[in-house]
C-alpha cells in the first residue's frame, strides 16, 4: 500500500456477490469456502451488492428477501460477522457518493467497452445505472483502500476500470487511494450443470434440476442427482470425455473428501445408479448443516438485520474516512 496510512495492518480484501438468485453450491465451492480461509490473513470486506441488482429491474419485495437470503447464506457458509466485516451496500452511502465523483473522472469509452455492458444491455433494458455500474464496483473497491479482490475472468475489466480511476485521481491529487491488485484464489472446484455438463452451474438457469441450491432439502438434492445426466458407455472414470461422470465425481469428492482415484477404486464395479445414490447421500449430508445453520439465521430476521447492521456500522468507519479525504482534496467544503 505504499505510503498510505494502513502500512502496517493486514492487506485489505473486498468482494460481493449481487442476491440475483438463490446461491448455489458453486458459489459454496467457488467463492465462499475461499472467502472463509481468508478471513483470519486478511481484513476482509463482504457484501451483498444489492445496488449493483437494480441495473436489471427488480421485484422490489423478491430484492429485499434475496438480500437477506444472501446474508444467511454467507454466516451459515463460515463468514464470521465479528471478525469479517459483513454489510449490505445500499446500508453504506458513501458507495454511491464516491461514484459520483469518480464517474467525473471516468471515460464514455471507459464504461462503453466493458464486454459486460454490451452483454447485458442486450438481454436487457439499456439504462445509464448499467452502463455506469463498473464504476460503482470501482467505488466499492477504492473506498475501503482494498489491496486486493478476487476477480474471474468476467471481471478483469473493471478492476482494471477501478485501477485506472485509482492512479489517476492520485496523480491529480496526491495519493489518495490503495491501487488494488487481482487476488487470484485458490482455485474452487468448477461445478457443472446437471443436465448439461459442458455448461457451468448457474442460480439463473430455467430447468432447477441443472441446480443444486444451497437451500434444497435432502430429497431435492438426490432426486437432482438422480436425475442427472450421464454419459454413454459404462465406468466410473474422471475424464473431460465423460463430462457428466465427471461432474458427479467433482460433487463426491467435494462432499466426502475421497480423491478421483479413491472414487473410481470405490466404484469400480459399480454402475450408474449405485454411484448416484451415493452421490446424492453424500452432498445432502454436506449441505445439511449449512441449510440448518441459514433457516436458523432466517427464522430470525431480527438478529440478521442487527448482524448487518453493525457489520455496515463497522464498514462506514471506513469508507467514511475515504471520503473526507477525497472531498478535501477536491474541494468540497467541509463543516
């Protein structure tokens, strides 16, 4: 972080996930269990984006139980509110007072290239919230002074947005903000489709059985196991020729621990349904505590929102120290 106050604290981590639908076990697998192992390293900033939901018109009532759902799920996965800092990001204001600023220093082009914008514009209603939104992601980095964010493939544009907007405030300002660096995590488990394999696992997919949620009942994950597709010709055998055998093995050794080799010794002689069955038994044992854990939070609701709350109590320390920083150096008046 250079020269900036925090030089001697744990790096700073930011990241999110927008409630846009139920979470699924390869949010579990793909980011949360990695957000849990950080937690002790660094000092992490967890949130629900519930503003980045509205670029995409929302059911104003789905939106709010979504955000909360979200919020569960993330305690009930392992984040430790008392020593993570958890928050909904509408409950910080000063996201959205930061963007504003930023956006005046941001490019027409900068916004009008981002692959994600072109690719949503087209399934949706265009509006200038989905247009502008990568720089409200550059907000939510910058004001908390992240060192660093765990970033996919569909996000290295706008990490690349919010370095870009970092530098180049600094450089007419003095230096102001941490330049966040990629945080390339350990790799998750890449969960696949259940009905079609060659397809990652998606909240948003139309056929439910393609889906293992987080919240499904034990007789809802084996049925959708059972139901699975497969591939032709018999054996249990990890190959990317066998893309659906393949994924049930991911699920089992997700679930039970075994490694590829000790799954294909243990089915050796195995067909098919015997393999799903256990499959099944297995994942359902796996999320059984978690799903116990999230209807416990959300059953609730009034010690969820006071977790939250204090969680953006504890955020807003932060970002509100950036922004003062940020409209001193601009020149807003201060009182």
């Amino acid at each position: 972080m250079n020269s900036i106050e925090n030089i001697d604290k744990k790096p700073v981590i930011l990241s999110g996930i927008t409630p846009s639908g139920i979470l699924t076990i390869g949010h579990l697998t793909g980011a949360l269990h990695n957000w849990v192992k950080l937690q002790n390293s660094y000092d992490c900033y967890f949130m629900i984006a519930d503003q980045h939901a509205i670029t995409v018109k929302q059911e104003p009532a789905a939106l709010r139980k979504r955000t909360l759902d979200t919020a569960a799920m993330f305690i009930a996965c392992g984040i430790d509110p008392e020593t993570s800092n958890l928050f909904i990001q509408s409950h910080v204001p000063e996201h959205s007072q930061l963007t504003w600023v930023l956006s005046c220093f941001t490019g027409m082009g900068e916004c009008g290239r981002m692959t994600q914008y072109k690719d949503k514009s087209e399934k949706h209603s265009e509006n200038v919230g989905l247009f502008a939104y990568p720089i409200l992601m550059a907000s939510d980095i910058l004001i908390y002074q992240a060192n660093l964010v765990p970033v996919g493939e569909d996000q290295k544009q706008h990490l690349e947005l919010s370095r870009n907007l970092a530098n180049r405030f600094n450089f007419n300002y003095s230096e102001t903000f941490a330049v966040p660096e990629p945080f390339i995590a350990e790799i998750g488990a890449r969960i696949m489709s259940l009905q079609e394999p060659n397809k990652k696992m998606s909240k948003s997919d139309e056929n439910s059985n393609a889906t293992i949620f987080l919240t499904d009942s034990d007789t809802e994950i084996k049925n959708k196991i059972k139901r699975a597709v497969t591939d032709s010709g018999t054996g249990i055998k990890f190959s990317d020729e066998k893309p659906g055998i393949a994924n049930l093995m991911t699920l089992y050794n997700i679930s039970s621990g075994k490694s590829f080799k000790e799954i294909e010794e243990e089915f050796e002689n195995a067909g098919y349904g015997d393999f799903k069955k256990a499959v099944g038994d297995s994942v359902a044992n796996y999320l059984n505590p978690i799903r116990d854990k999230y209807f416990e939070l959300r059953n609730n609701e009034l010690k969820l929102k006071e977790i939250l709350s204090l969680g953006a109590d504890k955020a807003r320390k932060t970002a509100m120290k950036t922004l003062r920083k940020v409209y001193k150096k601009i020149g807003f008046v201060s009182l």
